[in-house]
C-alpha cells in the first residue's frame, strides 16, 4: 500500500552502510521500539514510494536481503553508497529521494510534502529546521566570534530529486556529507520544505535514547 496518490513514479535509496563510529558500531542494528532502526526507516521508505534500493554494508548483503527491496553494498563514503544505490534505481523512476537509515523517526507526512515540492517543478529539495542556539565559529587566536542564526537552516533527509538531476549530480563525483550540498556545487536550485523536530538523526547513543523515548510517547515514522 501507498501513501501516495500521485502518478510519478518516486523511489528511495536508503543508506545504511555507515559504520558508526561517533555511535560505537553499526547503529542502523540498533533496537527502536523492539525493532531495529533500519526496519523502521526501511518501513516508511516502502510506504511512502513505489521503490526502496536499500544500500548496506558488504558484510550484511545477506542478512539484509528482504523482500520488497533491492539490496545494495556500499561504499567508503555516503556519497559513494549513494552513487552505488542510484545505480539500480530503475530508469522509469521520475524523482529520486536519498535517505539516511540513522533518521528512522521521518515521517510519511515528511515525504509526502518532499514529493509535492518535485510534483510543483523544483528539481532539488530538502527539508529544513530553524536553527534554535546561538551560533558561534571558532576562530583561533581571536577565540569565538558569535555568528547571527538568521536565515541558517539544518538541513534533513529525505532529500529529493527529479531523477536526472539526481544522476547528473553523481556523474560529477563529488564527496559531500549531503546531496543538496553536492546539488548546489553543479549550478542546481535547491529549494526547502518545512522539516520535523522530531528527524532527529541518530548519531550517538543519547540520540537513540530520544529516539526510543519519542517512539514510547507514540512518535511513529509512518503516521507521526
Ligand atoms: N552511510 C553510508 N555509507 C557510508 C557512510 C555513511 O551509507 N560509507 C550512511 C549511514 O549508514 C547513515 C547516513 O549515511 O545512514 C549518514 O551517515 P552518518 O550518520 O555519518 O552514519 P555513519 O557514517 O554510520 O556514522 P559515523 O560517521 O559516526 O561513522
Ligand atoms: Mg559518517
């Protein structure tokens, strides 16, 4: 079943093939409400698009291989795991969204609102937040100069794409922690979309407290 009315064709590439290391190992393995964080993101993933290219590590082809989804091994960075899981998008796919397994708290309401950016002509987009603290940037000798927070946004995932800008932006093969970044880098119009507070992106173990603290409280991916 789908969340989605709409007659383009979307898919979704996945990315789990991180290590984890500001974690303390694979987080995506982690346990989110009696399930593992992967299952959760992978379940909204399915829901929300016509297709999922889960991309993992090579030692976890195996045990990843589920029904549903294609399987795909990673690389050394995100952006070479994203390029592996573009790979086997298939080609009728008109719009392409990347997103991190470590955010599994997205919710089919935060596709849905990505997708209809890329259905009203925009060829890249990304869901943002306003940054909330006071920003400051070091500055050696001078010590911390406060910057203004005006204007800033974090940036989340999924982020989405019309299918060929996708492809053109990985063609150019650049390594970026994001794919707006590398968007923006070839000359493309980024737009944003209204994030959610509760995406957080599980990076360290209290990030899986909250995680897991949300999920207790009813914060589901699919329906949150
Ligand atoms: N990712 C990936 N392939 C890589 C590196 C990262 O698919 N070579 C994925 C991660 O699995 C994660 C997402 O990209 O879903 C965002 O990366 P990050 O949060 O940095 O996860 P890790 O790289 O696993 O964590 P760390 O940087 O702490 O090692
Ligand atoms: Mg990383």
């Amino acid at each position: 079943m789908t969340l989605r009315t709409a007659r383009k064709v979307v898919w979704t590439v996945l990315v789990a093939a991180g290590s984890g290391e500001r974690f303390g190992g694979p987080k995506q393995l982690a346990r989110l409400g009696g399930r593992t964080v992967l299952d959760v993101a992978l379940d909204t993933a399915l829901a929300a698009t016509d297709g999922v290219v889960l991309v993992v590590p090579e030692s976890s082809m195996e045990s990843m291989a589920r029904l549903g989804c294609i399987v795909q091994k990673g690389g050394a960075t995100r952006s070479d795991s994203v390029r592996a899981g573009l790979a086997r998008v298939p080609s009728d796919a008109d719009f392409i969204l990347v997103h991190d397994a470590a955010r599994p708290m997205a919710s089919g309401k935060l596709y849905a609102r990505v997708i209809e950016a890329l259905e009203r002509g925009e060829l890249a987009v990304v869901p943002v937040m306003p940054v909330v603290d006071s920003l400051k940037r070091s500055s050696g000798e001078v010590g911390l100069i406060s910057v203004s927070r005006e204007n800033m946004m974090v940036a989340q995932t999924p982020q989405g794409f019309s299918a060929s800008a996708l492809r053109a932006i990985h063609a150019a093969r650049l390594d970026t922690t994001d794919d707006a970044d590398a968007a923006e880098r070839i000359g493309i119009r980024v737009s944003s979309v209204s994030g959610e507070a509760h995406n957080l992106k599980i990076t360290t173990r209290s990030d899986l407290a909250v995680a897991n603290a949300l999920w207790e409280i009813g914060v589901r991916g699919i329906d949150a």
